[in-house]
C-alpha cells in the first residue's frame, strides 16, 4: 500500500569519508561507481558541496540540524548533540512523516541498541547475532565496527522496510561506514596488485612548504587522526596501494547503494522518492601526503552531493557553481517534507533541484577541532566563488589562501603576498561576519 499523500518519500544516503574525488567521472578512472552514475544521470549534481566539518561526528551533528559545528555541541567524536536541539527526524515526523534511521548514527554512539535511541528516527536496529557482526569485535561502543561487516546488514534492513506498507510519505535515512574502512587498512596495510596496475599519485603529492603549525602537529599527533604516523615511511608504492585500497572500499559502498536504489524500483517507490546523497566528509587520498580527515584540503572537506525525485530537474545536470554545504540538507529535506525547520544556518536546495539559477552564495564555512586533548586548538574554513581561506588558532603560518581556479591543488598559499591582499583582507572580512552572526567565538592566531 502507497499513501495517499502527495508528497515525496525522502531517502537520505551517505557514506563516510568519500570524497568527491571519489566518484567515477572523466578525471577518474581508477574506480567504479555505477550506483551514483546512473542516480546523477537521472538528477544533479553539485560539484561544489562542502562538508560543514571535516570529520565524522561534528559533520554528522550538521547534517541533521542544520547548525555549525560550535552550535550544536558536537566539536569532535565522541559527543552528544546539544540538549534541545531539534533533530532533522523530529521536524519532518512533526509533519506527518514516518521516519526511519538505518546505519551509523555516531552521536555518541556509533550504534545505538535502542529502537528509540536515535531522536526523532525509528531506529532501525541489528542483531548482535548477525553473522557478518560475529567476527567484528568493535561493533557497538566503544569500538568502532568496520563498514565491510555493517553495511550490507543495514542495507537489508532499509530493504525491509522499503517493502512494507506506507499510509503515509517516510524520510528514510540510511548512513553507511565505507569508505571509512580506511582508517583501519593503514594501520595493516597489505601489498595488492603489482605497481603498474596502481592509481598514479596526485599531482599535489608533494606536501606545501611552509606548512602550517596546525598541520604539522596533526602529522605528529598520536592520538585522534594519528592514521598518519603509520604511513611515515610510506614508499611511493605504499601511497599507491593506499589508494587502490581506498578505492575498492569505495566500490564496495557503491554496491551497497545499488542495492538501496534498486529495491526502491522493485516496490514501486522510485517515481515518488527524492534521493539524496553525500558523505559525512572526504578522504585525504595522499593529496600533500594527507591522510584520512581532520584538514581543510579539498579531496577532505568536499564531498559528492547528488539529488533525483520527482520534483529535480535532472536528465544528469551539473550544477558547477553553486556553492552548497552540509547545513544545507536539512532544511532542503525539511523543505521537500513540508517541515518547518528550527532556524539554521544552511538555505534549502529545492529551487536549485527544481531547476533554478544557481546561487550567488557569498561563501560557505566550515570548521575544524583536531584534537581531543588540545581543545582550544581549531580552524575555519571559507570558501568563495574562486578562493579558499583558512585561518588557524595556532601559528606560525596561522592562514592559508588558494585560488582554487589557478591552483586547484592548492600548493601555492598567497596569504602572505602583497599583490593578494584585498582578497586576503576580503577573506577575513567574510569570517568575522559568520563569526558576529553565529556566535563563532573563534580566534586567529596572530
């Protein structure tokens, strides 16, 4: 039974840590990604979507509240959304909708065992008896349990209830862990094909000199994103296999997706469902020997976005201008609901999936704790319509400006030219004023 309802179903699917440089395209050919083909070749795309914060649970915090990272509570994993806040499930149930969380939730807990312990989703629960979870000693909390194992169970139960009857529209939300079985391949990584059949190295490989202080103690940290002091003798070949490795993990999601959209087609469900799609945040893939999150690097903070439904105007559109942030999906869900969501700080999508212009958005921020015993330490982002500034509470070299059109890997850091310094100065200007109408207690280094 279909409800009666006009209104679209919503699903929402995202992965964690996938960049959007990890999407099979003209510039990629070193994977796979046929789930999110043939979805962007029915909607949008966005190629400027950023994630509000460059790791997993300060990102996800945004997505389901609309408020940045120093709003929500949520700096870095491991804690709780801000008491009242109202969650992305919470306004759209408010509106008549049945909702339903499947996958990592990861606010704290990676897992919650309760069928209510997700605020405002029905939480679609695991049994701890699941074979592919008997051989996976972190699932649950504390541990962390690996997305090879947990994604496919998930998956099925986001099959299940796809199948069941609806009186009423649903927002199903389905977050899934690959790629992020990378944070644990790096510890033990493993020889795979012979190095000709390896993805060459990025062409921004080479690390940027001076580097900032904030980077330079992420790369000795031992705790909290200290992936990188595995690959401090890393061979060429090892970056390499990294990325083979990182890749095949990301196939892997895709397949999961694919079974997602299909089981959407098979209950008849496709033609009345707006799907979105994105990752919680990117993957450092070896751009400036960077691995996994916790930095400002385009292959870390953006992030693939794609839209299809009734109501898109798709047939494969690519917005390539517009610049998008994680804040923005949940009132652009809310909006396709019907909801009315709290005041935030992202802007609906909707005229864009409609077929709008695209937007003459001024930037987009995001934000940055990296370090669970330094909690002072931290760093903001904003992007504009050509450039990228970060700015640091730590120094020396406490900002960073790129012109993203010249230098898209970002290798040349302008901040200290004079010939750049009313964009310099402009950046600034931008930050203060997000910082004076959020709130951002933030501070430079200087």
């Amino acid at each position: 039974m279909h409800s009666a309802d006009s209104r679209p179903n919503l699903v929402f699917v995202f992965t964690d840590q996938q960049s959007a440089r990890a999407v099979e395209g003209p510039g990629q050919p070193w994977l796979r990604t046929p789930a999110l083909n043939a979805l962007a070749a029915r909607g949008v795309s966005f190629s400027r979507a950023y994630c509000a914060s460059p790791v997993c649970g300060p990102s996800r915090a945004c997505l389901v509240t609309g408020q940045a990272p120093h709003e929500t509570g949520v700096h870095l994993n491991g804690q709780s959304l801000r008491p009242g806040l109202a969650t992305l499930g919470e306004r759209v149930r408010a509106a008549g909708y049945r909702t339903a969380w499947a996958g990592k939730w990861h606010l704290p807990q990676s897992y919650p065992a309760g069928p209510q312990d997700i605020p405002g989703f029905e939480n679609l629960t695991l049994d701890p008896a699941h074979p592919r979870l008997q051989n996976d000693p972190g699932y649950g909390w504390p541990g962390f349990a690996l997305g090879t194992n947990t994604d496919g169970p998930f998956v099925d139960r986001a099959i299940e209830f796809l199948g069941q009857p609806h009186d009423r529209p649903f927002l199903l939300a389905v977050s899934l862990h690959n790629p992020h079985d990378i944070c644990w391949w790096v510890r033990r990584p493993r020889r795979l094909p012979g190095p000709s059949e390896l993805p060459p190295l990025p062409a921004n490989f080479a690390r940027t000199d001076p580097e900032p202080e904030f980077l330079r103690r992420g790369r000795a940290r031992p705790h909290y994103g200290e992936e990188l002091q595995y690959a401090k003798e890393w061979t060429e070949t090892d970056w390499r296999t990294y990325l083979h490795a990182y890749y095949r993990m990301t196939e892997e999601v895709d397949a999961e997706v694919g079974r997602l959209l299909g089981a959407l087609r098979r209950n008849g469900l496709e033609d009345n469902t707006v799907v979105v799609f994105t990752s919680d945040h990117g993957e450092g893939m070896a751009a400036h020997q960077w691995l996994v999150k916790l930095a400002f690097y385009e292959e870390v903070a953006r992030v693939p976005l794609i839209a299809a439904g009734p109501g898109v105007a798709g047939g494969g559109r690519i917005d390539a201008s517009s610049l998008v942030s994680g804040l923005d999906i949940f009132p652009t869900l809310c909006d396709l609901a019907g909801a009315v969501p709290c005041p935030g700080r992202g802007r609906s999508l909707a005229p864009l999936l409609a077929g709008g212009a695209p937007w003459d958005r001024a930037c987009v921020v995001s934000e940055l704790w990296p370090d669970n015993h330094q909690p002072d330490l931290n760093g903001r982002m904003v992007v504009t319509s050509r450039h990228k500034y970060c700015a640091y509470s730590v120094g020396p070299f406490s900002e960073t400006l790129h012109d993203l059109e010249t230098d898209p890997g970002e290798l040349h850091n302008l901040a200290g030219q004079p010939a750049h310094r009313a964009t310099l100065d402009h950046h600034r200007n931008l930050l203060k004023a997000w910082q004076q109408e959020t709130g951002d207690p933030f501070q430079r280094a200087t």
